[in-house]
C-alpha cells in the first residue's frame, strides 16, 4: 500500500526539488491562475512595521524579457523564464509614506488614526534613527519578499532562480522608475526548467543541519 506523506515531509521534498534554475524551458509558460496565486502570496509577505516598503514589478511580455540577459551579466534566465519579477524598495521611508500606511490600517481595520499615534512616533522614531539606512532597511524588507516568493513557488511546484546578477540602475531606466523613490534591489525569474538544466539534478550543497541549529 503507497504510504500516504506527511505535511512535513511534502514541504521538505517541495523545497529538496527547488534549485536556482539556471536554464528555463522558454516553451513553458505558467497560467493565469497560477500567476494570480503567486501575486498573492507576495503581497502577504510580512514587513517590519508592516509598512511594505517595496514595489514588484513582473515582466512578462516577450519583447521586454528580450532585452534583461544584457542587463543581467549576461544571464539567459530572466529572458527564458515566464514571469520575472523586480523587486523595488523604498529609497527613503518618509513621513507621508508612513501616514500612507497608518491610514491604510485605520481603515482596513476601523480604527481612527489618532488611535495610533504613538505607533506613529515609534515608526517615526525608527525611521529617524535609521537616517541614510534606510535602502539598506527597505532592502532588507524586500528580501524577505523574496523568500517568501521562492518558497511559494516550491510549494507550487514551479521553478524559480533568485537573481542578484542584475544591473540594477538599467532595470530603474527599463521599469521607469530611475527618477522615484524605489530602486531595484533583487530580482526572480520563474517558469519552468528546461529537461537538460544539469543543474537540477545537482546535490544541495548545505552545511550540516547541526552545524547551523543550535537548541539551547
Ligand atoms: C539573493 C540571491 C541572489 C542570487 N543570484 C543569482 C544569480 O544572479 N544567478 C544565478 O544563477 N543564481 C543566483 N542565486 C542562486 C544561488 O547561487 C543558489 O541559490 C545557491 O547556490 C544555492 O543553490 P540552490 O538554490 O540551487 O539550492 C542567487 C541566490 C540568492 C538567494
């Protein structure tokens, strides 16, 4: 009788069979539905404060994809793959970004502004703190964004290669934000793998899990 698996061991074979792609099947593009699933869970991603402070931007139009592997070290995946999404972070957490957020929270969750004033001055406060950081702060956000793309795709069952390789002052020009106050940082390329990818059939190279973990 095939043993039915658990939860915990579809995860781990879910995130065992991702790898960064290297060569994606330009033939296979994903769905719709799939698609919208992945926005998704993007946009749930978490942020400190909760203030999100980044854009996606998802390329998809065969033209445009055409013109990333120059941008992109010469890298074949953002102009093979289906979708590949920009991560954008906020260059500077300013005072009217941080209202933006706390109104979107008063009314999501019926509250009045006033109601949130000293978390108001906590942000604000942080953000003070953390003058000339705050690219480095946004980035760090938008990574988690990230993750949480690669392992939603994992789970789905689609292929993915996180993509530091990009130019990023060229993707501002090609996206039109060079002038805003976002600023590519990370990108991700997601399709499928093309069969010959050797990549995909290479061993995880990972130190061991009690070198990493420590339970005290
Ligand atoms: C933030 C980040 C940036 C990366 N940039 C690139 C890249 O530009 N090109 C590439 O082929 N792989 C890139 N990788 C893939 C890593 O090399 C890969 O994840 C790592 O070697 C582990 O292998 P695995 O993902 O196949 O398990 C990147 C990975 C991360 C997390």
């Amino acid at each position: 009788m095939a043993s039915v698996m658990s939860k915990m061991d579809e995860l781990v074979e879910s995130l065992q069979r991702r790898y960064a792609v290297k060569r994606f099947d330009s033939s296979k593009q994903l769905d719709t539905d799939t698609w919208t699933a992945i926005e998704r869970s993007l946009v749930l991603t978490p942020s400190s404060f909760g203030l999100q402070p980044w854009k996606f931007f998802v390329i998809s139009s065969p033209e445009v994809k055409a013109k990333l592997p120059a941008i992109s070290w010469n890298q074949s995946q953002p102009g093979d793959c289906s979708h590949m999404v920009v991560f954008a972070a906020l260059k500077s957490v300013d005072e009217e970004y941080i209202d933006k957020f706390l109104n979107k929270t008063a009314s999501t969750r019926g509250v009045s502004a006033d109601s949130m004033s000293t978390y108001r001055k906590m942000i604000l406060g942080f953000m003070q703190n953390a003058t000339g950081r705050h690219l480095a702060w946004s980035s760090n956000q938008a990574y988690i964004a990230l993750g949480q793309l690669l392992a939603s795709a994992a789970i789905l069952g689609i292929d993915a290669c996180p993509m530091e390789g990009i130019l990023t002052a060229e993707y501002d020009k090609l996206l039109g934000i060079a002038d805003s106050n976002y600023t590519s940082v990370v990108g991700c390329a997601l399709g499928y793998r093309h069969p010959e990818d050797k990549h995909a059939v290479a061993a995880k190279v990972r130190f061991d899990l009690s070198e990493v973990v420590t339970h005290i």
